[in-house]
C-alpha cells in the first residue's frame, strides 16, 4: 500500500489527507509539531478574545483521524532524504513515504530589528504563540501597552485581540493609511477611522528602528523612525509572513522564497509536492502571487493534489479571486480584482460608494473604456459569492452588476438595502439612468445549476 | 462610571433577587374556622374524618413558612381514606392531592407583613430585580463599544463557563422548578407579590402558575432588552426577539387571563399559539369534554387547535421553516432566546449527542403520540381502560416525566450548564415533528456562501441546537437539518459573511459538493462527472 506522508496539519495538509482518502485507500500519515489536532488557525483571536475555547477551533472531532485511517505523528522533521525516501524526525524514528507533501505554512517576518527576539517580542501565527500572548499579555496590569509592528491582516487582528482586555496598543503602520497596498483609498480611510474608533493609537506612517531590552532580557520599549520611544512589553511582529522552509536548506528540493511547484504542484523531486502558504508557483496564476497565503487556496491545493495522487492528474486552477476579512467590527468581502491606487492598472477605473453614517462601503473596479465589471469590495455588506463568480465569468458589466445587485445580496434578512443610493450615485457621475431589478431566485439558482 | 452604574444595578438585583428566594420559607399561617370551611366546600370533600381530623390538626394553630403542610394533609387523607374503604363508603374518599391542597391552606391563611403589604412586596422582589438589571443591561450601550458581535470573555467569565455563579444559577433554577411542579405550597408567598396584578387581569387571586407566567414575562422583557443591545447592529435579531416577546406576552399571558375576566364559556383561558403536541393534553378527555360543552368558543379552540397542527405549523415550516414557530412564536423558545442567549454555547455539537438528540426527541414524540391515541380512543369507546392499561396512568406518567421534568426542571434548569435549548432540541415533540416538514419538505435553509469560510467554529460554537454548522459551511453545503430552529446566531457571529437563512425554492436547496467553489470550472466538471 502506498504510504503518502503529510508534513503539516494546517489546513492544506489535512484538505489533502481528507480527500486522498475519500479517493483512495493509501495509507496516510500526517506529521506535525504544533498541536495533536488539526484547528483552524484563523480562529486563534477568538480563543485569547474568549469567543471560544481551543478545543472549538478544532474542526473534526479527535476520534475522526483514526476513523479514516489518517495517521497522526508529533514530531519535528530535520531534514529529507529524498533518495531513500526517508524523513529524519527529531528524537524519533525515521519514516519512510511513497509521496510526500510539504505542507508547512509559513512563519512570521522578521526583518533584523534589533531586539526582534527578545523576551515579550513576538507574532501571531502558531498555536504556540497564542500561549506566548497569553503569557505576555494576560490583562493590562501585566502587559501595560503593547505595540503592534505592520498594518496588515494579523495585525489589526491582534490590536483587536489586545483591546478585548483593555490593554492600550500603539499600532505601527508603514503606509500613509491602513493596508492601501491592497485596499482603494476610500476603504482603507474608512478603516483608518474604525481603528481609531477602537481607541487604537494608530502610527501612519511608521517604522520600527529598534526594541530595546529591559535588564531580564524583556522589550521594555521601542523606538520609532520618527524619533518617538514607546515603552511597552509585549512587541507584535505582524509584518507578513514568508514560508516556512528552514528544514529544507539542504535537501535538493528547488525553493525560491517558498518550495518550488509547477501547477500540479509537484516540486523539482518526482514523488515530492508542495501546497499551501509554502508553495511557490513558477509562474504566478492571472493576477494571484506566486506565493498565496490565504485559507483557501490551501484548501483547493489540497484538493487537487489528492486528485493528482490517486491517479488523475489535475492542475491547480484557481477560479476568480475571492476574500473576506473582518477588520474589528468591519466585515469586509472582495470579488474579482479590485487594486489600490498604488497597484492598479491605468485601465482599472473605480466606482465608490459610502454610506453617510454607517461604516459601509462599496468598491466596484471596471474597465475604463469596456466597462467591463473587474472586480467589487464591500464593507458591512456581504455578497453572494456564487454570483459574482458567474458575473465575472461571463464578463459582465458594471452597469449589468448595478442593475443586478439584488441578487447578490446576502446580508441577513430584514437589513437594509442600498442598491438604490449606490445606482443614484453611479447614475449621478455617469449620467446613465439604470434602475435595480428586484432579486430573482430564478436568476441565482441558474448559477448553481450551471455548477452543479 | 458605567461600570459603577452596573455594579450598583448588580447589588440591588441581588437584594431583589435574595428577598424573592428567601421567600418561601417566611411568613406565617393560620387557618381560621370560616376559612376552613370554605376551603371544604371549594374542594368538594364529603368525609367527616377527614374534615374533623384536619380541623383539629390546622385550624387555629400558627404555622412558619418553613413547615411543610402537605405531609400533614397527606396522613389525614389516608388515614380517612383507610376507614371510608373498609366501611366501602366511596362516595366519601378523598381525592385531592396534598400538595395541592396544603397550597390551598396557604393560600386562605397567610398574614403578616408579606400579604398586608403586597405593593411593597413586589417592589422589594420583582421591583428590585428589574431595576438592578436594567441598570446592568442599558450601560451595555456604552460598555460593550461599538456596534457589532460583542462575544468577548464568554469563555472567560464564571457565569458563562460553567463556573461557581452559573452552577449556583443553575441550583436556583432546578429548585425553582421543583418547586412550582411539586412543592407549590412553598410558591404561596411569591403569588401575594403578584396578587393586585392578577386581579386587575382576570379579577382573580394568583396562583403560582400566575406567578410564573408573569415572571416569564417580566425575565423575557428585561432579556429582550439585554437582546436589542448586544444585537442592535442585527436587524434580524431585533424582528426576531420582538415577535417572541409579543406572542409570549399577548398570546400565552394576556389573552388566557382576559378570557377569564371575560367569564367566557370555555373558563381555563387558552394559549392560541400552543400547538399540539407541545400543548399535550389538547386532547386529553377532560379538555375534549370541556370544549365540546363550552358552546361556540370551545368549538372554534377544538378546531383551531387540530387546524393549527395540521394545516397551519406544517403550511408555515413549508414557507419559513420551523423557526417561524420555536424562534418567533414558542414560549419556550422565547425564553431560551432571552434568558438563554447567554448560554447558548454549552449546547455539545458532538456526534454522539446528535444521535441522542435524534433517539430522544423522536422517542418524546411517539410517545406523545401513543398517549394522544389512548386518551382519544378512551374518550370515543367511553372507557378508562385501552388495552389493558390505565390511560390516566400514561397520561400521569407523561406529564411528570416529559412535561413537569424535561420540559421545566431539567429544560430551563439546566440552561447554564447545557446551553438553552436542551427542552427543544432533546425533549419537545412539537419540534420534532416540524423537524421532520423542515427536513423533507421545505423552502427554507442556511445558505452557505461559496468557498468563504475559514472554519474559525463561531458557527458551531454558538448554535444553541448543537448542529455542526461548520461542518457544512466548510464543504460549501447548505444547511438543512431538521433540528434548526433559525435564531440567526450562526450567520450574525460569522466573521466572514457566509450564512444566511434565506427561504427560497426547494430545489437546490441541499447542495453537496466535491468541490468548493473557488477551483476552476474544469475541475469541478472532472470531479461531479466521476
């Protein structure tokens, strides 16, 4: 029987062992050092905030593994013999596999700060770190302000998480406002505002030059490219994260910032892949990184690849690019390709609607002289996915999109509604005089039947 | 400041709440001669022995709240009954039960600072109580900061995890319970508070059902309050909590003591939204026999009754599912959305107590059932007996261990340790069979939304009916389970927008998929043609 071992029990490690063996009857082994169980890492926040206890993170229940015959080991990987086949583990015996997959996400970065591995300086990555902030930062006696380094996703999340005990957090942001690489300015000015709402003393505009250390080893403050020095003890380093490939230095699998793979994920040793936030694609695919470290993908390389592995080989083709995040209370959904000012194609054009009290907002990025739909942000509204993959498959327009907004959708029912002020806006800058259909279910099951 | 406000409010709700438990064991009682004699006759006794033998066991003599009477009534009545059945006098036995009847003493003899001064009383208990609690609930606008899902520490706190305060809250509930269904006599104190109420409702004085339906009102309005402002960003909640909070109040409380004041043929008062089976004696003999000899009202509850589990409760599951009736209109829905909300993520999603739940709930029902079918066979052949069996004795035997025990004691009692909805989703029969309309025969479903979740478990963590949600949501599949009673908490706490409780047409409804929207086309169309 072939054995395929799993390095990982992230979400791409696990998607790839569920349907190898709903394919197959392979023997399946996992090998992970961070926790027994597979859980979902994105729901680490909540545990700390105490929306949830640990054990709620964990999808599958613990009996599932030996049930479907999927192999759990707890151990550290030191390095591949890819000749022989055989995993080094630390402090246990070796395993030999059939196939291997590299599924081991990344690590936090660290880019040389001086004082970057004292005592109170860490990310928010790992179950362990969950338990180091817990450590660190248990209430605002012990932890009197922290300071967050990077305006990213997890950053705002851990502002977030830090706040929910009243700990006063300073929040360092390299751009001129929150996650504008990414997000148009608009939204990101909405964001922005929130963060303030939140009583987080945001630093636009902001780098760390160092952290300095108390007597026990302890970040005690940090100093500002602006000059400021903000004492604190607990130092969050949420500045991206890279793959986390250290073990595989020296093992003759091709990296690049993260393992090498071509489409079918295969890396440059037969019998060896690689999925998830670690694996890089040669080539990037339509718009996407070559590296993408987002839930999902991990889940849809985990798919194919368990194609690929029981016999029927399958390329990775991500669909149109979908997300969601929730910045604080602001839940935010994105559909197609929307860029930032600083990113986006002369070609992009954006429409931009915001509503006058609330915190909502809609982005809509069409072609300029096509007016074709590209791609939508929403904030505080939620959008039917299925949808706007059909949309954007069959090239609608923005006009198309407006006019059909209703079936899109998905907020809760009894919600408010504001297809009507978002088509008054348009039409008002356009000069056109669309008017929204009302919502057709005829129109939104035709695109999970042409699914199905 | 806030904070100062709601440790205030917390300190005056916990004196309210001391002098409403302390209660039942204050007081005194004495039951005098014309009292005594009135009570006979209310009761309809005929036995000599039981009458003098009680007289000179009560009458005239000062009792303290803490004595038990019933165990007093008890001997006299088999000591009375011993005779009657040697001499075969069987008109003269004595039927009534002790308990019953040692509630009814109390309540004839009480005097005393508590039912001279029932005003004050209910300021002191019910008036306190909402105080304290509302000076707890409304700072919440301030407290829990802006608008949005505040679930923050529920993990954290002793009264939401399971600790001391939820153990102790969950000791007063049980007690409280076994009280009203067993020990009434205990509940007399409590009935004096809400006394000038009742009479100014139904003209007459309160028992302690009365006191328990208004105190279900009273803990679900302050609740609800507590509801609009952890959800005041949630349209759905707020539709939701007001349409349970109007049918409890109008439907099961107002409207049952107006038709008494009203002195209307059918004389008990009816809950029109109380539908068979959950309304399990509907059809037990008595009530048949009452509302076929009430005239026109009683006929229009006997055929809005039927017309309300037939037609009506499977019609409305069709079109809304079943949320339309255990999260919008049920009592005990209402309370768990209210009073429950905060311990809504104890109920276990585990496999194992998924298969109990099927095992019970549908056992509940058949015998529901079973019992309905005696009492109407029993009611049309004339008889006591079906197949050898007492039907009283089923009907005694459900109402003790499935109304009394699982409904009340171990259904609300238990909310803090195994979430709010254990009655509804373990026990209710009710919703067992409209489980059945919304699994098979429905428009309705949790839509979830394409390749979105992240399988953070908030879902899953606060579905107080213990389904997986997540499960389902993480595989892109929609949720159909005949358990779920649509309160909205899965979609409202999803940080990422997936759910929604959406009704629309049957077809499509259950989606499985291989694969996640997300992957290309190709693929999707290779794994389906397989």
């Amino acid at each position: 029987m072939e054995h395929i071992v799993i390095i990982g029990n992230g979400i791409s490690g696990v998607t790839a062992a569920r349907h190898i063996r709903k394919l197959s009857d392979k023997k399946i082994t996992i090998i992970s050092t961070e926790t027994d169980y597979f859980f979902s890492r994105t729901a680490l926040m909540y545990v700390y905030m105490g929306h949830m206890k640990f054990e709620h993170t964990q999808p599958y229940e613990n009996w599932f593994w030996k049930k479907n015959r999927i192999d759990l080991v707890k151990g550290y990987v030191k390095t591949i013999d890819h000749k022989n086949n055989i995993l080094k583990i630390e402090n246990s015996t070796d395993i030999v596999y059939d196939k291997l997959i590299i599924a081991t996400g990344s690590k936090p970065n660290k880019f040389g700060w001086p004082g970057q591995d004292l005592g109170g300086v860490q990310g928010l990555y790992s179950k362990q770190d969950l338990d180091t902030l817990e450590k660190n930062a248990p209430n605002k006696e012990v932890c009197k302000r922290a300071v967050i380094v990077g305006g990213g996703l997890i950053g705002i999340e851990m502002a977030e998480m830090l706040r929910s005990r009243d700990i006063p957090v300073t929040f360092l942001v390299r751009e001129s406002s929150f996650w504008n690489g990414v997000l148009p300015s608009g939204e990101s000015q909405m964001i922005n505002e929130h963060i303030l709402e939140h009583h987080i003393d945001l630093r636009l505009e902001t780098n760390l030059v160092e952290i300095l250390a108390d007597e026990n080893g302890n970040a005690k403050a940090i100093v500002t490219d602006k000059g400021d020095t903000i004492k604190c003890s607990v130092v969050g380093l949420t500045a991206g994260v890279s793959p986390n490939i250290n073990f595989l230095k020296d093992s003759g699998i091709e990296l690049g910032r993260g393992v090498k793979v071509n489409r079918l994920l295969e890396t440059n040793i037969p019998n060896i892949y690689a999925i998830g936030d670690c694996a890089e694609q040669h080539q990037a695919i339509g718009n996407r990184r070559p590296i993408e470290a987002v839930w999902y993908t991990g889940r849809m390389m985990g798919e194919t690849l368990a194609q690929t592995i029981c016999g029927n080989p399958t390329e990775y083709k991500p669909g149109h690019w979908f997300n969601s995040a929730k910045f604080l209370d602001l839940e935010y959904q994105t559909y197609g390709w929307v860029f930032s000012e600083r990113s986006k194609s002369e070609e992009e054009k954006h429409f931009h609607w915001r509503h006058a009290k609330e915190k909502i907002c809609v982005t809509i990025a069409y072609h300029k002289d096509t007016k074709a739909f590209l791609g939508i942000n929403t904030f505080g509204i939620r959008m039917r996915h299925n949808i706007f993959d059909r949309w954007l498959t069959e090239n609608k327009s923005i006009e198309y999109v407006l006019e059909y907004l209703k079936d899109a959708h998905f907020d809760p029912e009894f919600y408010a509604h504001y297809e009507k002020e978002i088509l008054a806006k348009y039409n008002h800058e356009n000069g056109t005089n669309i008017t929204p259909k009302k919502k057709s279910w005829k129109r939104i099951f035709a695109t999970s039947k042409a699914r199905a | 400041m806030m904070k100062t406000i709601q440790n205030i409010g917390i300190t005056i709700f916990l004196v309210g709440f001391g002098i409403f438990a302390a209660l039942p064991f204050l007081g005194n009682f004495k039951l005098d001669e014309k009292n005594f004699e009135e009570l006979i006759t209310n009761q309809g006794i005929k036995s000599e022995i039981f009458i003098q033998d009680l007289k000179s066991k009560i009458v005239g003599k000062d009792f303290s709240g803490i004595t038990s009477l019933a165990p007093i009534v008890e001997t006299t009545i088999n000591d009375a009954n011993k005779v009657h059945s040697k001499n075969k006098e069987w008109g003269k036995k004595v039927y009534a039960g002790s308990d019953d009847f040692a509630t009814a003493i109390r309540k004839k003899s009480g005097y005393g600072f508590i039912p001279e001064n029932k005003g004050l009383m209910w300021f002191l208990t019910f008036g306190l109580g909402i105080i304290g609690a509302l000076m707890f609930i409304l700072p919440q606008v301030v407290t829990l900061g802006k608008k949005g899902i505040k679930n923050d520490h529920i993990y954290h706190q002793s009264s939401t995890n399971k600790g001391w305060i939820a153990w102790l809250v969950f000791i007063f509930l049980v007690s409280f319970y076994l009280v009203l269904y067993f020990k009434s006599e205990y509940a007399v104190n409590w009935t004096y508070l809400v006394d000038p109420i009742s009479q100014s409702l139904s003209g007459n004085l309160a028992g302690h059902w009365f006191v328990y339906g208004f105190m279900y009102c009273v803990v679900m309005t302050v609740m609800a309050i507590r509801m609009y402002i952890k959800y005041r960003h949630n349209m759905y909640q707020i539709v939701r909590t007001t349409s349970v909070l109007f049918f409890q109040i109008v439907f099961a409380f107002l409207i049952p003591e107006i038709m008494v004041r009203l002195q209307l043929s059918y004389s008990k008062g009816y809950d029109f939204k109380n539908a068979f089976p959950l309304d399990y004696d509907f059809f037990f003999s008595w009530n048949l026999k009452e509302l076929i000899s009430s005239g026109g009202l009683g006929l229009f509850i006997l055929v809005w009754g039927i017309l309300l589990t037939v037609v009506i409760v499977p019609v409305m599951v069709y079109f809304f599912g079943k949320r339309w009736y255990c999260s919008w209109v049920c009592g005990c829905g209402g309370l768990a959305e209210t009073l429950g909300d905060p311990y809504r993520q104890h109920s276990s999603k585990s496999l194992f107590s998924w298969k109990v739940e099927r095992w019970l709930i549908h056992g509940v029902l058949l015998f529901a059932l079973v019992m309905t079918g005696f009492t109407l066979y029993g009611f049309f052949a004339e008889t006591g007996t079906v197949l050898g069996i007492k039907v009283q004795s089923i009907m005694n035997t459900y109402s003790f261990l499935i109304g009394a025990i699982f409904a009340g004691v171990i259904g609300t009692g238990f909310y803090p340790i195994f979430g709010n909805r254990v009655w509804c989703r373990f026990g209710c029969p009710l919703a067992a069979y409209l489980g059945f309309v919304q699994r098979f025969k429905s428009r309705f479903r949790i839509t979830t939304n394409g390749g979105q979740c992240i399988s953070c478990g908030n879902c899953s963590t606060y579905c107080e009916q213990g389904i997986d949600v997540r499960a389902y949501a993480q595989k892109g599949e929609n949720i159909v389970r005949s358990s779920c009673v649509g309160c909205g908490v899965c979609s409202a706490v999803c940080p990422r927008g997936v759910l929604k409780l959406e009704n629309g047409p049957e077809e499509g409804r259950i989606n499985p998929t291989e694969v996640l929207l997300g992957n290309d086309v190709d693929l999707m169309e290779l794994v389906n043609k397989k």
